[in-house]
C-alpha cells in the first residue's frame, strides 16, 4: 500500500479535534456560548488593529485562528500514557515539553502532544495537555493502594481504537475508511461518563487528598476537561463573560498585557458542578456530584528565547513574591498593578526584542528584496538586508504552555482554597520512562523554525546561509 492511500496525519488530526469540539459542545453547552464569544472579540480586534491583522495575514496564523483548539486530560497509569502518545501519533503530534505542576500543588506532571513543524501546525494547530498523576504523592498508603487498584482495572480505549493504532504503526498510516473509523473510536476515551467506577465513601476519601486525583481516579476515563479557543484579546473576553453569562475566574494566568504579547494569557470560567452516580458495595447507584470540567481561553504571543524565558521567570516570581500570596479576587487589581509594574523590564516592542534576542521570528522576504536579488550577495548579513527592508520579520507564536499558569487555573477551578504543597523533586525522568520515549524540546523547535525562515529568505534572495 502507498502513502498515497492514506490519509495525512494533518487531516485526522482537523477532523479529531473538530469531532471533539462538537461532542464538548454537547456536553458543555456554556462551551458553545464561550466560542462565539471569542469569534466575535476576534472579529472586532481584526477590524480595529490593521496591522495585527496584517501580522497574522503575513505569518499565516489568521487561517489557523478559527481552529485553535487545545484540550486537556489526564490518565493514571504509564500504560495509559503510553498508550495516549500512540494515538496521538496517528495524527501526527509528538509530545513537547515537561511541566511537573507538584511545586505549585498539583500532583501531576504533563507534556503536551503538538504538530512540531509550523506548515503541520498551520494545518491544524491542535494540541493535548497531558498530565500523569504522580501516585507517590498520595501521602495515605491505604488511599493510594486504592487508586492503584482502581486504576490498573480500568480500561480507556476501545479495542476496535487499539487495533487501528496498531494497523497504523504496521502499515505506516490509515485508509479514508481507517480514518474515520479512527476518529470515531479515539473520541470514546475523552467522552464523559457520568457513573463513577467508586462508592461516595471512596470518591470523598480521594476528593479529600486532592480533587485532581477524585477526577482522575473515580471515572471510566480521563474526559476531556476543557478545551480552548484562542483570542486575540484576552481582556476584552474576560470583561465580556459576564455579558454571556459566564462566571470567570479572578484572575487572567501568565504575563500582563502589553503593546507585543508574550508567551500565553489564560482565563476560565468556574468548573461546571455535575451530577454523578457512585456505585456501592451492593451496586444501588448514589447520587452525589463531581466538579472539574470547565470552559477556558488563551492568548497566544511571541515565543521566548531561554534568555526571554529566564527574564519573565524572574519578573513573575519577584510579583509573586510582593504579593506574598495566592493572587484572587480580593487582590486581583493589585496583582495586575505589580505585574505591570515588575514587568516594565521587558522590552515591549519587536525590534528591541529581536535585537536582544529575547524572543524567536520568522523571517520573510519582501518584494523589494525580490526586486533586488541580482544585486545581492553573500557578503549581506542579515541585518543589512533588514535594514534596506529586503526582509522583515514577523513574531513566532508560541505553541506551547507555563506550568504556573497550567496550575493556576486547575486550582481556581477545582476549588481549592488552600493549595496542596508537595515537596517532591521534578520526575521527569520517571516520566519519561512512562510515556516510552523522551519529550522533544520545544526551544529546539522554534530555533529550528526561525532558521528554516532564514534559509527561505536566502533561498529566494540567492545568497548562502543566514544566522539571526
């Protein structure tokens, strides 16, 4: 069979995420009233800042707008991850990145599974947060005997999804009809259930140690939690919420707003209260209820060098460390005020941030440097052809997440009041060992993106190799 025959990853991996938002529109209706918010603040930005607009037209990213999406789940066992990262590379996405969430009191440690080349990511710009709950955490040995036991019966993916992943690893993709039939089976193991696999006692007991491992433990499977839309203005859909009826947490996670965003704005409204039938030791069901799946947005702006990284991080923790506690809704205007005020150390424009080299771009020929070609030659260096505006450079979006952040918004909606404090060290090895393979890393691949843009500007420009 020919790879001709079968379907790109790219494609499954549109039609997936487009079947996963129809079905969390169903069972999350607020879901569908949080989308068309974000469509409309989007539309408003687009026609009130034309050189955004013109920004994203350039960078491509206005095609890919409307279909930003990322999901977030969580599984319990290393089978169960390792079993994810085989689904997911069906669709072509690997998994980027190592967030351990313990130091911020969330016992789990992620990756995200991502496209991890820009034309695939134009594609389709889907992406999955996925956390393994740390079971060492569990500080009760009965308690985590427990969750072992409950976790090693369960059984998440379908056999007719194992049998297409395993046909897709021995013939080197799907048929149309494989596809499809992929899609629909792979979106059983994200759906909700409303039955928990525990009696009340035992979800109470679980719910007691720490929401996340009631949510991760007491279902059939690890449902979608939430799924996110992506704004050009994160603010203005904040303030809006209400307006919707849509009840948004206290305060927006990541850095503040400024003239050049960067890295990644989150907010959320409260997670939905559910109604759940736990199951007894003689199998009567018991109504109770269950708390954890929950609408969330994000703005997305320039991804950072380590040098971009190493400076937000230090900007972040001194606020943090001014504030001297949980940012909230009694402090959220003077968080922001900190946050502003600590944050005015980090260059707000392009050029400065280019120049620093605090942040990645993407580079692009201009029709004047096309018009010149026959005149050039490899003695140009870069800077000389940006500064005839031969090429021009455009803001690399980041594709990826900040684990306070992550954090910060599974604690407000969990409804944890008083966060957990876990003095674990970052496991990463152990997760990797889980998963089946190393995480790729993502500063690699935007320095891998920025160069590609660099080797198509010479290309078109006939020169030899340029460095940023």
């Amino acid at each position: 069979m020919t790879a001709q025959q079968f379907v790109s990853p790219n494609e499954i991996r549109s039609r997936f995420s487009l079947a996963m938002s129809e079905m969390y529109q169903k069972e999350v209706p607020l879901y569908g009233e949080l989308l068309s918010l974000v469509a409309e603040t989007n539309r408003q930005v687009l026609s009130s800042d034309s050189e955004l607009a013109h920004q994203l037209q350039i960078t491509g990213e206005i095609e890919r707008l409307a279909m930003e999406r990322h999901g977030a789940i969580r599984v319990g066992t290393a089978e169960e991850l390792t079993t994810l990262r085989r689904l997911f590379n069906v669709m072509g996405m690997s998994p980027v990145g190592y967030y351990d969430l313990a130091p911020a009191g969330v016992p789990v440690h992620s990756t995200a599974f991502r496209a991890v080349h820009e034309q695939d990511l134009q594609a389709s710009p889907f992406r999955v947060f996925t956390s393994l709950l740390r079971l060492e955490l569990i500080d009760q040995p009965e308690l985590r005997a427990l969750a072992q036991r409950l976790l090693e019966r369960r059984y998440i993916f379908t056999d007719r999804a194992l049998a297409l992943i395993e046909q897709h690893e021995n013939q080197g993709g799907l048929t149309a009809e494989q596809a499809a039939e992929f899609v629909e089976q792979a979106l059983e193991t994200f759906r909700w259930h409303s039955q928990a696999t525990v009696s009340a006692a035992e979800y109470q007991q679980l719910h007691d140690q720490h929401r996340l491992i009631a949510d991760v433990v007491a279902f059939k499977g690890p449902h979608i939690n939430h799924l996110t839309p992506r704004t050009l203005d994160i603010d203005a859909a904040q303030s809006t919420m209400p307006q919707r009826g849509i009840t948004p947490k206290a305060v927006i996670e990541g850095p503040p707003r400024r003239r050049c965003p960067i890295l990644l704005r989150q907010t959320s409204f409260k997670a939905l209260v559910e109604q759940v039938a736990f199951v007894e030791s003689d199998g009567a069901a018991v109504m109770g209820q269950h708390t954890a799946r929950f609408g969330e947005i994000e703005q997305r702006g320039v991804a950072l060098t380590p040098e971009g990284r190493a400076l937000y991080d230090r900007l972040l923790q001194a606020t943090n460390d001014a504030l001297q506690t949980t940012p909230s809704e009694g402090n959220a205007a003077h968080y922001y005020q900190l946050l502003q005020d600590n944050f005015r150390a980090f260059p707000d424009d392009y050029p400065t941030l280019r120049e620093q080299r605090l942040a990645w771009f993407r580079y692009f020929p201009t029709e004047l440097g096309l018009a010149a070609k026959e005149r050039l030659d490899d003695s140009w260096t870069l800077e000389q052809l940006i500064a005839e505006d031969y090429i021009r450079f455009q803001p690399l979006v980041y594709e990826d997440f900040l684990p306070v952040s992550a954090a910060g918004i599974f604690q407000s909606n969990l409804g944890d009041n008083a966060q957990a404090h876990y003095n674990a060290t970052s496991s990463r090895s152990a997760f990797e060992q889980a998963l089946g393979m190393k995480v790729v890393d993502e500063l690699t691949l935007y320095r891998q993106t920025q160069q590609r843009s660099l080797q198509a500007c010479a290309q078109a420009l006939g020169l030899g190799a340029l460095e940023a």
